[in-house]
C-alpha cells in the first residue's frame, strides 16, 4: 500500500498500528486463542474475583518479611551473586516497569506482562525468566491475594529496602492478566537488538527519530543498547538515546541520572563467556526446560559463567550495598574501552587501580576489575547529566530522596491516581503526575438536587449536540492502558485540554460559561466536572424521548474539579485525541488506516466491539461530530437518539464513492439509481459497513427489532465511559 502521508513531515505516525504479533515471532508458539474465541475468557479467577479485595486480605508486612529472607537464600540452580538476589530483582522491577510510555500509557509493570511473549523473550530481559522463578514460592504461598505484577514491584522495593536504600513507598492493587496483551505496539522491525540488521531507531544522519509511541530505541530492549547506539561505544550519542526515550517515559533529566546510578549502584552486568552458547529464549525453548530460556552451556552456565547482556562486571566494589561508590567509580576515574569475555564493549578503569575492584561474585577472596557501559558513560561526559552526578554527589540526602521518588514512580506510573492503589505502604504525599483529583467534600447532591440542576440545564440553550459533545469531551480522554484522563477533576475546563483543536475551544467556552453560571445560580455544592456529564444526561435522555424511548440515564454525582496547579500541562499533552473517530475527528493524517485509530481508542477506553459500534452510531445521529461536520450523520432526524446511522448505512440503495482529492478519506453516498447525493461519511463511519465483523453488529442495530436494544445499549455504552474513571466509588 501506498503510505498515506510523508513520514518525514509527520514524525509522530504510526506505521502499523500492532507491528509485528507474537506468531510472527515463534510461528510454533501453541494456539491457545483459539480457548479464547467467541467472548470465552481465559481468565482462571472468573468475573466475580476481585483482586483489590483479596490484596486488601494481604498481610504485607509478613510477604516483605519473606522476601527479604529470599534475597540471601541462595538456590544451586540459579546462585545468587554476593550471595544476595537483590540487585537481580532490582533490575526485574525495573524491566516490568520501564516498558511504559507517556504516547499511549501502554506498557508498564500494572500487568505482569514480563511473565508473557514478547517481554518474556526480549534480549534485554535475559535471565529475568530466573528471577521470577526464583519468587514462585511466594507467588504460590500467597496466591490470589498477591498477583505476579504487584510481586514483581514489591520484590524491587524490598530489594533496595533490604540493601540499605531508600524507598518512597509502594501501592498494591497491579491485576494480573492472563495472555499477552495484543494492543501493545513495539515496532514494526523483523530484527531485534543483537541480530544482524537491527538498527537503532534514532539515526539523525539519516532523518530518522524515534516513532510515536515507542520509548526504546531497538526492538527487544526497555529503552537504550548499553554498548551504545546500534553498538558503537559512543558516550554522547548514547545520552542522546538515553534522553528520548526515558522523556517517552516522562523522566526528565535528573529522574532518568537518579535511576541509573541509584540502579547500577547494585549488581553486575553478566558476560562470562562466548554468548554463542546461549540458548534459545524462554517462548522458543524446549518443553523439557519448563519455560526457562537462554540455557547456556558455557561452564556451569551459572554462578560466575552467567551469560546475560554480555557485558560483564560490576559497577562498584560494593554492589549489595546502598552507598555514594557509583559516583566515586564514575568521576574519579578515567576509563579505556575493552572487550568483556564474551566481545562486548564495556569501559574500564584505567589501569584498574585496587580501590576500583569489587568482589567476584561467586568466590571468595578473589577481586575483579569493575566496569562502566557506554551508556554509564553518558552520565559522565554529557554536561548536563555529569553536572547532575555532581550534585547528587554532593548531596547523598537529596539523591538519595531523588532516587526513591523517581524509583516510586517509575513503578507506579502506569496505575493512575492514587486512588487506586491500595495498601499499608501508600505515601500520603500528593505527586503532580498522579494527576491528583480533590477528595469530595460537603453536602452531597441529592435526587432533588439532580432534578433541579437537569431542568436548569434543560432550559439553559444548549443544544442536544452541545450537551453530548463537551459530556463526551470531557470523558474520552480516559485510556484503560495507564488510567489517566477521564470525567473526573473537571480538567477540560483547564489548559490544556480547553485549548485543544478537538474540542473546539470556542464553542467549549460558550458551554463551560453555561455550566458555570447553572452552577452559581443553583447554590448548590456540585462540580463543573458533574454538570459536564449530566448534561450528556439531559442530552442523551432528551434525543432518546425524541425519538420516542423514555429512558433514563444513569447519574452518579461525587466528581470533584481540580486546580491548574494540579495539573501538569506538559504531562497532559500526551493526552490530546489527535483522532477521535467517535467525534469523525482527525487532526492529522496518520499512516495507518483512520478507521484503526477509532479501534485503538475504543480500546483504550475499554470498549468492546459492540460498545464502540453503538456508540458511533448513537454520536452520529444526536450531532456530536467536531465542528458540526455531517459526515456520517446518515439520518434526516439529527438530535433524535435513532439507529438511523445504521439502517442508512447499510441500505442497497446507496453507492459510496471516495471524494476526489480526499486521498480516500471521504466519500460521498449517492442513490444508485437517481445519483442524487445522499450522504457523505469518513472512513471512520464506513468501516462499519465494510469490515465484516463490525457489519455483522451493524446489522443488528439495522434491523426492525433494535430500536429499543439499540437505545438501551447505547445508554449503557455511553454510562460506561462517563464512569470509566470513578474510583472513587469502589
Ligand atoms: Fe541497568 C544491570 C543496562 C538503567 C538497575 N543494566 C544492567 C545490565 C545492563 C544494564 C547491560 C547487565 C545485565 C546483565 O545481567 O548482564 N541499565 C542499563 C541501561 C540503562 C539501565 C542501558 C539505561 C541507562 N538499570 C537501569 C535503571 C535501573 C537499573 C534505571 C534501576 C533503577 N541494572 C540495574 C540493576 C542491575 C542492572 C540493579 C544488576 C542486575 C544484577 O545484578 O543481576
């Protein structure tokens, strides 16, 4: 297919909206979707578990008090360095988490998504498949009330906590999932890091920057290849890496210098021998390993022969101790490139002088040289990361405190606000990229209190498009993938949501002036957020009694509103709909097909097909496309809550044509036999004519006996993502 637009001009498109799938990857990986089809669930728990309950059963303190005894109990099939697993969990919790990224708040640790394809099998999670082992006991002894993904986490924390660090915190509450996530994007490369072919993503000589929303810089690494870009050991360009791709994660300089040096404080990298022996990775090994990969048969292919990265030593004298020594090794030393035993480029002190050497990790008595990666390197010869090292030199407390926040939320990124997590060890602190949201305080609305404000907005002039579009504007921002944006906080009255192209910032401020003087003339303790959604109410209630179904859309009151100071400018703008099928929107032409973007979005709201379908047809008719644009609006009745969208879509009388000039964008729907023009509709809206999957549920909603299904389910759907962020009720 021909690309759609120039990716050139457009760096932040999307090639393909999936990239490769996992059977691309192992095309002899077992079928196990195939259980899965038809709405049947693999989900183990059953719809009736509820994890947030059963981790509130939870005794923390004993699971932590476990875990700090596994740290030191070492196993003979995997021994553990120094005799203390800490540092290895450390870089697990990490690697659960650091797959995160700020584009579409996919990745991250909130699902336990290392334990499955891809992640499992990244090159950069080599070994990690050991790590998880190792914890299996606990995982097994706390069962239900601990899932993999909150483990993982907790492991990481009670690993620094244990080796003396400082920790922020920690908050439960990560459900694990069952299968891979199939809505996760990773690149479209057919290589990964270590293969022939594979290059990095960022290659300025060639115009080349890193794709929307990828936040690492080769297929099958967390962010950066730790010989440097595409393995050239090259300190400068490596920070350049390092940068971006730890910004996609929403770290700024003195977060992402934190991290590493409080992280390669611990450990050693591992790379005793010829990387050839290693086998293959867990999701392509053989039945009889168990699920274990990257078997090697170099030595004991354990112990001191582990085969990881390849780079092999560690960073400090003392890597199972929390200390100021990374920064010692980092900037009082020089250091010459070498080659580890298995060829990997690494940086060593020059002449290895003895303060420099740390233990060998698994014998005693003897001392090894220790090492930097090109990428440590970064931190020493980028001026501003080395005047960050300086600092946090200076001042162990203030790195110390910046290593623990960072940490905190590196972990806890992806989990949206604070509401959600649960547990003994959640900070009190408020943190900006929480997105904070003020506690409801006050009277509460009552029934009455509702009726009145409905009959005051009924009478105010706003239109049923009005009403439906801003409810629906404040709502969709919502993504399931990191649990930001949504209803709640009232934050489409505030920058930068307000000034938004999609929201048509105009005609928002018309509406947001309405409900703001309903509210001053009602008295009453209520929110500009919960007037924005029940004014969707009035609309959807209004255009449903139009078309002659009386129904009632449920309310549920309590939204606060949040302040500009809670509010994180520069971290929503990742929260900008650049489409927005559900409003015919699109504000920039993507290279994937727009009518892809309007399933990811249904996804990201989690939507099912049927929901998303009905939805677009309910928007269509009652007027909420952006800018009053009737494309799509296939009824002759607008405002009226009807299946006319879908009767008129799929009637044989029509023919659809693409508009010229419109690079098949949109189209025009004439009488097939006058050639009079009917109608005109956007990819988004033609899709469900289209796609056969998406035509068969079309086809319900078109048919005689939808009406008042139609309605229900639309009023259903509609509640679904007005709600999507009340955690508050739970
Ligand atoms: Fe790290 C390890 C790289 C960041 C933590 N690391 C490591 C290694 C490497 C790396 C190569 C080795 C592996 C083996 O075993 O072989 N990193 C890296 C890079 C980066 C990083 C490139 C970006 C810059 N880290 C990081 C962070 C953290 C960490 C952020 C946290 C916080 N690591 C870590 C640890 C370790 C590591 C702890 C050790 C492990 C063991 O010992 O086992």
């Amino acid at each position: 297919p021909t690309p759609l637009h120039d990716p050139k001009k457009e760096p932040g498109a999307l090639r393909s909206l999936l990239g490769r799938t996992n059977r691309d990857w192992w095309p002899n990986q077992i079928a196990m979707d195939i259980l899965h089809q038809q709405g049947k669930s693999g989900d183990p728990m059953g719809d009736d578990f509820d994890y947030a309950a059963a981790f509130k059963s939870l005794d923390l303190a004993a699971v932590k008090r476990d875990l700090t005894a596994l740290m030191t109990d070492s196993q003979p099939w995997w021994p553990a360095d120094y005799g203390h697993y800490g540092p290895f969990f450390i870089r697990m919790a990490w690697h659960s988490a650091g797959t995160y990224r700020t584009g579409d708040g996919r990745g991250g640790a909130g699902a336990g998504q290392q334990r499955f394809a891809p992640l499992n099998s990244w090159p950069d999670n080599g070994n990690l498949d050991k790590a998880r082992r190792l914890l299996w006991p606990i995982k097994q002894q706390y069962g239900a009330k601990l899932s993999w993904a909150d483990l993982m986490i907790l492991a990481g924390n009670v690993a620094i906590e244990s080796m003396g660090g400082p920790v922020f915190g920690f908050g439960g509450g990560r459900a694990d999932v069952w299968e891979p996530e199939k809505d996760v994007y990773w690149g479209t490369e057919e290589n990964w890091v270590g293969d022939e072919g594979n290059q990095t993503r960022i290659q300025p000589d060639k115009d080349m920057v890193l794709e929307e929303p990828l936040a690492a810089i080769q297929m099958g690494l967390i962010y950066v290849n730790p010989e440097g870009p595409g393995g050239v050991p090259e300190a400068l360009a490596s920070a350049r890496d390092i940068r971006e791709t730890f910004a996609r994660m929403g770290m700024n300089d003195e977060e992402t210098a934190a991290l590493t040096a409080g992280g390669h404080t611990f450990g050693k990298a591992h790379g005793a021998g010829d990387a050839s022996k290693v086998g293959a990775s867990p999701e392509g090994a053989d039945i009889a390993q168990q699920g274990l990969g990257w078997i090697s048969g170099h030595e004991s292919g354990v112990g001191d022969h582990t085969i990881t990265s390849g780079i092999e030593g560690a960073w400090t004298p003392t890597p199972t101790t929390w200390d100021m020594t990374f920064f010692d090794m980092l900037l009082d030393h020089d250091y010459e490139l070498v080659r580890s035993p298995a060829g990997a480029k690494q940086w060593q002190p020059v002449g290895n002088p003895p303060e420099t050497l740390a233990p060998a990790a698994h014998t005693p008595g003897k001392r090894v040289p220790t090492m930097m990666t090109t990428a440590d390197m970064a931190f020493k010869i980028d001026p501003e990361y080395r005047k960050i090292m300086e600092r946090f030199r200076a001042d162990p407390a203030y790195f110390g405190d910046t290593f623990a926040r960072a940490w905190f939320k590196l972990c806890h990124r992806d989990m949206g606000p604070k509401a959600r997590y649960l547990g003994s060890d959640v900070p009190a602190e408020d943190l900006i990229w929480q997105d904070p949201i003020p506690v409801h305080t006050g009277a509460k609305l009552s029934d009455a209190d509702v009726k009145t404000l409905k009959a005051a907005i009924a009478a105010s002039g706003l239109s049923v498009a009005d009403l439906v579009s801003t409810a629906w504007a404040s709502a969709v921002t919502y993504r399931g993938s990191d649990h930001r944006g949504g209803a709640n906080g009232g934050r489409l009255r505030l920058a930068p949501q307000k000034d938004w192209d999609v929201n048509e910032p105009a005609k928002l401020a018309r509406v947001l002036k309405v409900y703001e003087d309903v509210k001053a003339a009602s008295g009453l303790n209520v929110s500009i957020a919960d007037l924005i959604v029940l004014g969707g109410v009035v609309g959807v209630e209004q255009a449903a009694r139009a078309g002659g179904h009386d129904v009632a859309v449920p309310f549920t009151p309590g939204r606060t509103d949040a302040s500009a100071e809670q509010t994180d400018i520069d971290g929503f703008k990742v929260l900008e709909p650049r489409a927005d099928g559900f409003r015919n929107y699109l504000q920039v032409r993507f290279n994937v097909p727009t009518e892809e973007l309007l399933i990811d979005r249904a996804q990201l709201l989690g939507l099912t097909a049927p929901e998303m379908t009905v939805l677009v047809g309910g928007l269509r008719v009652m007027g909420a496309n952006h800018g009053g644009s009737t494309h799509g609006v296939l009824t002759d009745r607008p405002g009226v809550l009807s299946n006319d969208f879908f009767v008129n879509l799929l009637d044989m009388k029509t023919g659809w044509k693409q508009i010229d000039g419109s690079a098949d964008e949109v189209f025009t729907g004439n009488d097939r036999a006058s050639g009079e023009e009917l109608w005109t509709a956007t990819r988004t809206d033609l899709v469900f004519g289209s796609n056969a999957q998406l035509r068969a549920l079309s086809e319900v909603y078109a048919s005689a006996d939808a009406g008042a299904k139609f309605v229900r389910d639309f009023v259903a759907a509609w509640t679904k993502v007005m709600n999507a962020d009340r955690f508050d009720l739970n």
